[in-house]
C-alpha cells in the first residue's frame, strides 16, 4: 500500500488574492469623478478608463452612493466586478478583471452602478440590488 504525504504549506500555491474594480464611464471627466471617490485607489486602465480600486465591494458601493446621491442627474455610469488581481501593462492596468468592470459601465444607464454577479455575492445582500436581465445586477435608487 502506497503511503500518501501531503505536500508542504511552502509547496501549495495561495490563491491569487482577489481585487475590486470600479470602472468609470460616461463621462469626459472621469477623473474628475474618481477624484471624489475617497475610499478606494485611482488607477488607469489600458485603454485610459479610470477606475478605482477598493478592498471590498461594500466599500465601493458605499463609494458610489455618496457620490450619487446629490447628483440625480449625472451621466456618469459605473461598473464594479470582483476578480483577479489586474495586469500592470506598463503603468496601467488590464486583465479579465478590468475588462469586465469597464464592460459593466459602458452597460450601465446614466446614473447608475451596475454589479457582477461575483462582486453582488460578495455583497451578501447588505445593499439593495435588482437583477438586470443580462446576469449582472444595479444598485438599487
């Protein structure tokens, strides 16, 4: 009978952590918006999208409502997904991670967040979000 051993902690890969990004769109200042977004990190995404970087969905959703809340008839839209870590693509950042939260704001109306699935169920039902039709979901006005 063959012995199992199992391998060394040293020896097992860590899951890559996960990271939260805020994609900015819909508007020609986003940086200007992203600079009001206090909790999290700016960043540039590869194709110039701002995007802000937060340690938790709830902390960028917290983010969001603030800065929506006087502002009922902005034209800026935001996508939020969870995932992995981004790529450093010379000072700026891509990956499925990006892609999905900039594919998220450009779906989003004016006005509104629009969530992954992955980043909703992280969420826990803590902030109040309805399902969009397409398997992501909206904060809730």
């Amino acid at each position: 009978m063959e012995s199992f051993s199992s391998p060394a902690a040293s020896d097992v890969p860590s899951p890559p952590a996960l990271s939260v990004v805020l994609a900015i769109g819909g508007s020609a200042a986003s940086d200007d918006v992203a600079r009001h977004l206090t909790a999290g990190r700016m960043a540039r995404a590869a194709d110039g999208r701002f995007l802000v970087l937060y340690d938790t969905p709830a902390a960028a959703v917290h983010d969001v409502a603030g800065y929506l809340r006087p502002r009922a008839m902005t034209m800026v839209r935001f996508g939020l997904h969870a995932g992995e870590p981004p790529r450093d693509g010379g000072g700026r950042l891509t990956g499925p991670t990006v892609s999905a939260a900039s594919r998220l704001a450009d779906l989003a109306a004016p006005g509104r967040l629009r969530v992954s699935a992955a980043a909703a169920e992280l969420l826990g039902g803590a902030v109040p979000l309805e399902e969009t039709g397409d398997g992501s979901l909206q904060l809730r006005k």
